[in-house]
C-alpha cells in the first residue's frame, strides 16, 4: 500500500474547473467522455467527484463548492 502525499491546499487548474463546471450542468459524464477530456485523477482523489456505477462521474458537494469559491 502506498500513501499519496496531498499538499495542503489544492488548486484547481481550468480545466479541472471546466470539467466540474460541466459535470454540474450535465449531473454525469460517461467513461468515455471523460477520458476525452482527460478527467482529472486529482478530482476523484481529492473528492470533487465521485464515479457512478462502472462508466460513469458525478459532480460531489465538495466539487460544486470549489466552483462557488473560484466564482467568487
């Protein structure tokens, strides 16, 4: 087992922003959708989504919550 090391505090890039943003508006992305848009690894580590059965991803409330703030 490996431990992954997180820095204390995460920045999103835009396109990490993009994806949720989308993932907000749409509710899901497919599998295939999402390797399309080259899905983050770091938004499902850090909670900001989370996978829905085998071939899908959902937006967390953690992830709508980054979306406020970067509005903000």
């Amino acid at each position: 087992m490996t431990n992954q090391y997180h820095a204390p505090h995460f920045d999103a890039t835009v396109d990490e922003l993009e994806t949720l943003k989308q993932l907000e508006i749409s509710h899901s992305i497919s599998l295939p959708a999402a390797l399309h848009q080259h899905l983050s690894d770091r938004l499902l580590e850090r909670g900001f989504i989370a996978k829905q059965g085998e071939n899908a991803f959902v937006i967390t409330d953690t992830g709508r919550a980054l979306i406020r703030r970067q509005n903000n």
